[in-house]
C-alpha cells in the first residue's frame, strides 16, 4: 500500500529536498506540498493524506496551533521537521507534547539530498499510528493519584517510544510533587531531549531534568535519559545515582528499556514500579518481566490509550504486566495497589 504525504514547509529548497528524499522510495508518494499553514489545512481536507510533514517554524504561522487543530479536527500521524535553533527545538518538544509522533532534524543527512532513508523509515512507521481513545479526559483522571501514596515505592521506572511524550505529559502530570526517584528512557533524538525535559516540567509537580553521570536520586526529582550513545541505568546500592555507559544498541536502542528495566530488577527488586508506555516495537518487555519476577509493581499502557501498542503489547505477550490500564489511570496504579 502506498502512502500519502503531504509536506507543509515554507522554504522552497527544503521542500524540494524533502521531495527528492521520499521521491526515491516506492510505496511513498508525496500527494501535495504546501509553503504554508492555510494551503496545508486545504490539502489534509482535500486530500487526507495518511503522514503530514510539518514545519513548525514558519513565518506567519503559529505552528503549534496548527498542529493543535490538526489534532482535535483531523487526527493525522505528524512528523515534526525541525531546524537547528534553539527555538526550534524548544517548539519540537512542545508540538511531541501536543501529539506529533516522531522529529526529523532538517540538519540530516550530509549532502543535503540524502539521509539514508531516515525520512521515509519514520514516515512508515508513523503511518502505522491509529489514533484512538486519546481522550482529554485522561490528564482530569490522572491529576487524582497525586494524593495516593497508600504504597508508595522506593523508585519508578519509565520507558516510552512513539507518542511517548504526550503519555508522559500525562502520566507525569499525576505524581506529587514530592514522587519517588523516577527514571525515564524516551527514544528520543539526543538533541530534543533537553527541550522535552523543560516542557514536561513546565506542566508536571516533580522537577523533571536530563540525567547526568552519576547523578544522585532525589525525591520529587524525574530523570530523562539524554538519548545519545548512552544507556541509562540504576546505579548504587544503599545510596543510588544515574548511571550512563556507552554500549551497543539494546533491542535495537540506545538508550533502551531493557537496560533501565534490568538494573532496577536487579537493585530494587518489589520496592519498585515498572511501566512501559505506547511504543513501536518490544524494548522494554523482556525487562519489565525482570521487574516483576523480582516483585516489582509492573504497568504497561493499554491497547486503546496507545499510539502505538507494540511495546506494550510485547510486555503483556510475555506476562510481564501485572497491571494493565488507560494513560489517565497509569499514574495512581503507580502508587497504590488498590487502585
């Protein structure tokens, strides 16, 4: 099946580039290219096209608000294409905060016509994104938990991939502000992540940061890997601290799930919660089943609340989620068994 795309981006080279770089691949065609926000939203009306590229950065315009419409009117798979600014970036955060499902650095690829197919791989997995049970009504749920602390545990650990940021938006808007130590790993492009750490603590009680080495655990304190060529794991043992190393891919990432899940089976063991968020693929699954075969409160994302179920789905395949909820009910799971 081929898919359609539509291209919104104000500059002319870039969209001649973006053209070229999809124009390669057989089962993409880019269906309409807009220079603006107006001709955009004609086209995704005319044509529903099942990917939208979008510049967020356009003069004129009010990317975000564009974006904000397309996702209450029209539900699209959207990916950001981001240029190297700081302001750049900072709005990327927000619009993966607001729906959008993957960043592409304009930066990439060398030559400036080609980026070895990064572009068109995350336009195919974007256009396998279902939106559905997205609700508002989710973050109103989630807000509750932040009086439940009946259980609390020592730590909790994280991990998210496609449509990851606007789950975490969520979840996290539902931890006191006084929540255990929690790690997150976010397959995210190292250069966002510092953005997304500021918007999601812009929004949230706890004090959300990048993970450093050897950072010290503190309560109230959330820390997002940096999503370079390192993985995040717990370090420690009577005290504990962010660990980063260097390593290969993971279940195909790095950072991965997998790493971070397995360190704190291995440390933590039942003083923890595992839980594992919309995501394409299975990093995550064989460590939050470390998780709970050592004890740990184990949480995955159910089907309907989810961008994409695969990493979910993979954890619950294996038997690895003792608990399976909506986003909106994750963050009170987290923090009492009788929830």
């Amino acid at each position: 099946m081929t898919i359609r795309v539509v291209i919104v981006e104000d500059s002319p080279t870039m969209r001649a580039i973006l053209m070229n770089r999809l124009g390669k691949e057989p089962d993409i065609e880019v269906v309409a290219a807009a220079a603006n926000a107006n001709e955009g939203r004609q086209m995704i009306r005319e044509l529903d096209p099942d990917v939208v590229t979008l510049d967020i950065e356009m003069p004129g315009m009010n990317g975000l608000d564009f974006l904000a419409k397309i996702m209450e009117l029209r539900p699209t798979p959207v990916i950001i294409v981001s240029g190297s600014t700081q302001e750049g970036n900072e709005m990327t955060a927000r619009a993966l905060a607001l729906g959008a499902v993957d960043c592409y650095a304009k930066s990439g690829g060398g030559n400036g016509l080609d980026d070895a197919g990064r572009l068109a791989q995350m336009i195919r997995e974007a256009a396998k994104v279902q939106f559905s049970a997205r609700a508002p009504q989710a973050r109103r749920v989630a807000t509750e938990a932040r009086g439940l602390l009946a259980d609390r545990p020592a730590l909790i650990a994280i991990g998210s991939s496609t449509g990851g940021v606007e789950a975490l938006q969520t979840v996290l808007a539902g931890f006191p502000v006084d929540c255990p130590p929690t790690l997150i790993v976010q397959h995210i492009n190292a250069r966002f992540a510092p953005a997304v750490a500021r918007t999601l603590d812009q929004s949230c009680p706890p004090r959300i940061m990048v993970a450093e080495p050897d950072m010290p655990l503190k309560d109230g304190h959330v820390y997002l890997a940096p999503g370079d060529d390192r993985h995040l794991s717990l370090g420690g043992s009577s005290t504990f601290h962010c660990k980063l190393r260097s390593g290969a891919p993971v279940s195909g990432h790095l950072p991965s799930v997998d790493v971070l899940f397995g360190s704190v089976a291995e440390l933590m063991g039942p003083r923890a919660v595992g839980i594992l968020l919309t995501g394409m693929g299975a990093d995550g699954a064989q460590g939050l089943l470390a998780m709970a075969q050592q004890g740990a409160r184990t949480i995955a994302q159910d089907e309907a609340t989810c961008t994409v179920f695969g990493m979910p789905r993979a954890a619950i395949n294996l038997g690895a989620a003792r608990i399976i909820a909506p986003l909106g009910a994750i963050a009170r799971h987290a923090f009492s068994k009788a929830a």
